[in-house]
C-alpha cells in the first residue's frame, strides 16, 4: 500500500518527467523548423539586358540561393554567369561570359548558350528522314555546326518566372527554319537548389518528324580565373567507349573502346597529361555507361586543384560532348577585363551523338508528332578542396 509521502514523491517524479517530455517536444520542433528555414527559397530577379538586332528587349535573369548565384538571359537561354565559393569561401565565377548583350551577338559565338535544333554536327548539312531529304545550312566547312547559321543561341525566347524561383524559357521554332522539319515548340527550364545544383529540364514537341538535339554550352572554368588553363584539372568521364571522327570532326559511325587511347577518363587524369597524343585537342562525344535511359546518370566529375572546386554532371543523355577550348585564342575579353586564353575552360555538352540523323546505329534523335522530348541535366558544384583523384 502507498503512503501519501511516496504517492507525492510518486507525483513528483510524473511531473517531472512530463515536463522533461514537453521540453525535448519543444526543442525537436524548433530543430525541425529551423532545418525547415536553413532550406532557402531560391530569390529570382530581372533586370534589361540591351536590345536585339531587331530592336526587342532582353532580359537578364538572376537566381539566388544561399551563396550560388545563375544569371541567365533570354536571349539564346545563355547562362551568362555562375558564382560559386572556393575552398577558401571566396566567392568567383566559374563559366566564361560575357557583360553585354552585344557582346554575345557580335563575334558569333556559343557561350553559355541552348544549342539546337541539333546540338553539335551533321555531316554534309543534309540528311534524309522517311524517304525526303533536308537540306540544310553548312556553316562548318561543309558541314552543319549547332543548329546552322541561326541556331536557338542567337533567338530570344519568352520568358517567364515561377513561384518557386525556377526560369521558364519557350521558343517556336517554325517548320523549315534553318532547313529542319516540323513546328517545333521548344522549353527549357532553369532551377538551382541550396546545393549549388544548376538544373535544366529540357522539352519539345512537333508536328512533324524531325531530329532534336539539345543542351547547354557553358564553358567552365573552375578556377575563376579566366586566364590560366584547364591542362591541371583532374577529369574522370564515366565512358568505356567513345566515338571516333575524321578530319573534319564528323564521327566515322564507329564507336570505339577508349581503352589504351588518350581518351580513357574512366580513372581521373589530368587534361594535360596525354593532350599531346590529340589531334587538336579534346572535341569528342562520349558513350556514356548508361544502364537506365529514363535515370539521371553521373556522367563526369571534374576538380580544379588551385581553388578546390569540383564540378558533377548528372545527366539522362547517351553521351557527352568533351571540349577543351581548343578555338579560344585570347582575343574575346569577358567579365571584369578577362581574356579567354586558349583551352582556358571546357565544355561538358551532355548530348545524342553527333551526325546521328546519318548513324543508323547512332540512338534516333527523330522526334515525332505525339511524342515529347524531355532531357534533363544537372551540373553541381561544392569545393571540397581534397582532390578527389588522390581518394580510395
């Protein structure tokens, strides 16, 4: 039997536990609502960006989240700038862009920009699809170089912001432009997370049969120094195979092992290492090793040694394009006074395969009426400063 002083002892101890109870319900909810405020709502802004040609304004696009800030504008989607921290938490860019519209339109260029209607090259400006050969612009020599003399990098698209900070770019691409096939109704959708993740999600549809290439040519430069080249960066590309080319960078239709060639990236190499045994340098496609065509794929890791920043490229493409900055000769100055030296940054185009509308064996880039394109990639950077070659 209890005693009423071991019941109020009892008592006390229940009280006490409750309050104990409450107190750790109360410090779990503020945990929880503090992780809930430490996830930043990404901050979108807009600003003129000059006038096209045909006098029609553009604009400049700046995402924010935390310390990772894209800017982009609508004219061609280009990603003008990407600010990210370094090993040391400076902050710096670490894409090639320039500051003016104007600059983006005259010398013709890529950077930065969403290439198609068929990203990279087809062979002798012409293929045939259901019996009817297109004609189209050679711009390349004799070949088709991204899209031809007016791709989707020198359009301006409409654009429109969402509620959750993510920028919506549309363009119609009419049946013949630039010798291709079928109304096309093209979207790409910008996003960053608090993960300093770039994402783009690509879209399209058409009334007509027609091949469809799209992706992104930002040139990087983890660094954020325009003016030193990549040659130390350490490079791992998760491809057992590649695809070979000619003279005029044509893909010969093989697709070969990189195994004992320079082109093996399966382990981490530095770029410089075996640039040498290049002719020209490093513009080929890679056969990514994909298992899941529909699964974002971890297609490349690349690190910068003197800032400790690592670039991933995740991606639902078949393969990628790994350029060195073979052209850039110094004469383009950018941001803040920078000249873009030669092979000082590179380019990761996730991507189908070159001249695929003339590679049978080549996955099909034909997209058709019913169907959607869709694609997406991600780049992310972090800054781990251990150079991830040197891990077990």
């Amino acid at each position: 039997m209890i005693s009423t002083l071991d019941w109020q002892h009892l008592r006390s101890d229940f009280v006490t536990i409750i309050f104990a109870l409450s107190t750790f319900a109360m410090l779990f909810t503020g945990c929880s609502q503090s992780k809930k405020n430490t996830q930043q709502k990404t901050q979108i802004s807009k600003e003129k960006f000059g006038k096209t040609e045909d006098g029609r304004q553009a604009y400049l696009y700046t995402l924010t989240n935390g310390d990772f800030k894209v800017q982009i504008t609508n004219y061609g989607g280009r990603v003008t700038n990407i600010r990210t921290p370094d090993e040391n938490g400076k902050m710096g860019s670490v894409v090639l862009g320039f500051d003016s519209l104007e600059k983006y339109q005259h010398p013709k260029t890529y950077f930065g920009g969403i290439i198609g209607r068929y990203a990279n090259r087809i062979g002798n400006a012409k293929f045939s699809l259901n019996g009817k050969e297109y004609k189209l612009p050679a711009n390349d020599g004799k070949n088709t170089l991204h899209g031809g003399t007016k791709g989707f990098d020198h359009r301006l698209w409409d654009a429109e912001t969402t509620d959750d900070g993510a920028l919506q770019l549309s363009y119609f691409s009419k049946d013949g432009e630039e010798g291709f096939p079928g109304n096309l109704h093209a979207k790409v959708t910008y996003s960053i997370t608090s993960k300093n993740q770039l994402k783009i999600d690509y879209n399209a549809t058409t009334d007509k049969a027609t091949p469809i290439n799209l992706t992104n040519h930002s040139y990087f430069n983890l660094s954020g120094h325009p003016d030193q080249d990549i040659m130390n960066y350490e490079l791992k590309i998760n491809a057992d195979h590649y695809t070979p080319v000619n003279d005029e960078l044509i893909p010969t239709g093989k697709i070969a092992t990189v195994k004992d060639t320079p082109f093996d990236f399966t382990d981490f190499h530095t770029i410089g290492s075996r640039f040498d045994q290049t002719k020209g340098g490093y513009d080929h496609n890679f056969v990514l090793n994909r298992t899941e065509s529909d699964s974002l794929y971890h297609a490349v890791t690349v690190y910068s040694p003197s800032s400790g920043r690592e670039l991933k490229v995740f991606t639902t493409q078949p393969g990628l394009q790994f350029y060195s900055g073979n052209f850039l000769d110094g004469s383009l100055v950018g941001q803040n006074g920078a000249h873009f030296v030669e092979h000082g940054a590179l380019c990761l185009e996730t991507q189908h395969y070159p001249d695929s509308p003339n590679k049978p064996n080549f996955p099909s880039t034909t997209l058709k009426p019913g169907e959607t394109y869709h694609q997406v990639t991600i780049y992310e950077f972090s800054a781990p400063g251990e150079n991830p070659a040197n891990q077990d």
